[in-house]
C-alpha cells in the first residue's frame, strides 16, 4: 500500500509534471474501470474531465486530490485512494501499458496520466468537493503538522495495542503498515504494547521516531522514484519486509507476526515486551 513518503514524493512529481496540462481525452478500461471509478458529480467522467485543467495537486494521508478548473464550472477534483495496489504512471502514448490499467488521462503537454491496480481496490473519486469523501472529512492530523503535546493529546483518544493505532488515519494521517513497523523499530516500541503501557518517555520517542522516519523515508524514496511514480521502493526499510535478515541495529533476525491479514515485522531484542509467538 502506498503510504505518506511514496504519496508526497508522486504528490511532487505531479505538481511539476501535470499542473497547467489540459485533458484532452479519457479511456475507461472495462472490467475494472467501471469498479475503482466512483463519479460523484453525476456529470459523467469523459464529458466533465475532457477539457478541464490541472490547477493543484495536493496529498491528504493517503489519498491524492488533484483539482481542476472547468471553462463552465467551478473547480472538480479527482480524489485518489490507491488503498493495497493502486499505482498511478506518467507515460508517453507510446508506452506500453501496464496490465490492470484501468484509466487513462491523454494531456496536452503530450503525457498520459495512467491508473493502474492488481486488485481492483482502490478508489478514483470524482467529486465537487474533496469533503463529499468522508474518509477525508474524518481524517487526523498530518504527522509533520502536530506538536508533541498535541500527539500526545491525541493519543488519549485512542485504545488499543499501538501499532494498530498508528495505522488508524483518524489518529494520525497517512501511517500504513509498512512505515507503522519501521517508526516503531526506531522508537524501540514493540508493536503489541497496549497504549495504556507507554511511559511519557516511550510517547516522547514515538513521535520523534515518527517525524524522522517520515522525513528520511521521503527522500530516499525520492531519490530512488525519480519521476517513475508507479514504483515503489523499499528496500531500504529497516524491518518492515525483512523477516530473517538481521537487525540493523543489534543482528538479531527480524521477527514476523502475522495477523488479520496483516504482517508485522520488528527486532525482539530491540523491541522488548511482548508475549507474541512468531517467526
């Protein structure tokens, strides 16, 4: 799934790439197409996009809201939530596509913006506002734009074991799985401690490790996307994927845990207290 650091890097790129470029035309690619679009205008996707302009790019979590400007209308928005597999391409028309293409968007500045999804999972929104989708609406802060105080305020909110709060966007916006598991690893914070046995000290080194590992996260992801935003680098997580291989820090091998559908991985020495079974 992509998260915050793949999002704000594609979020740049796009900026540069799209704003000021016109649609000129729109392909829907059956089955899936008529699946991951949601047109929320009732205005019809090819006759409400085709001759509209980029204005702005924005991310928000984990959604991608890219505005236009219509000649006979007041702005529209595509609002994208790639959720597990959604993956959106800058190509020229005569690129190969990618199976599972489901959109196409052909630009006048000679591009096409692709979306493309292995599992029909995620969701393109047309809408005429980006709070008419209220996954947005319900969404916590960004976790650049919160203080220290204030994270821990919103904590409060929140129960449970703390990997699982950290993935909710209402608590904090933009965290998935994946960068969940290496913000802990930072913190030295098992995955399975329950809120309520955090010590001030432990919050205090939560959010710290959230703000570094996003940011670092951003630039090598930058760094090694480039302007080829369907890709998805990790390789230079710390555990998250890593099962086996020894702790960055300690060579302890990574410990797997896997539950409701979901894998999670840290270092059992690094990251002491809980009672898990696994790998």
């Amino acid at each position: 799934m992509p998260e915050l650091p793949e999002l704000e890097v594609v979020k740049d790129v796009l900026q540069r790439r799209v704003i000021g470029a016109t649609i000129d035309a729109v392909e829907i690619i059956p089955p899936g197409g008529a699946i991951v679009l949601r047109d929320q205008t009732r205005l019809g996707l090819s006759d409400a996009l085709v001759g509209a302009t980029f204005i702005d790019v924005k991310r928000r979590g984990k959604f991608l809201i890219l505005a236009l400007k219509r000649d006979t209308a007041d702005s529209i928005y595509l609002v994208i939530n790639p959720k597990l597999t959604g993956r959106l391409q800058l190509a020229q028309a005569n690129e190969k596509r990618f199976a599972k293409t489901h959109l196409v968007l052909t630009l006048s500045n000679g591009a096409e913006l692709r979306y493309i999804d292995q599992k029909v999972m995620g969701q393109v929104y047309l809408v005429n506002a980006p709070a008419d989708i209220l996954d947005l609406v319900s969404m916590g802060p960004e976790p650049f734009d919160i203080s220290l105080a204030d994270f821990r305020a919103q904590l409060q909110k929140f129960r449970g074991e703390i990997k699982g709060i950290l993935t909710r966007g209402e608590f904090i916006a933009g965290i998935g799985n994946a960068y969940a598991d290496e913000i802990l690893w930072a913190a030295r914070i098992h995955p399975y401690r329950k809120k309520t046995q955090l010590t001030p000290e432990e919050i205090e080194r939560l959010y710290a490790a959230m703000q570094t590992t996003l940011r670092d996260a951003i630039e090598k992801v930058r760094q090694e996307m480039g302007e080829q935003i369907h890709l998805k680098p990790r390789d230079f997580l710390a555990v998250h994927m890593k099962t086996g291989e020894p702790c960055p820090r300690c060579g302890t091998p990574i410990s797997l845990v896997g539950a409701n559908q979901r894998i999670t991985n840290f270092c059992r020495a690094c990251q002491p207290g809980g009672l898990i079974k696994g790998m």
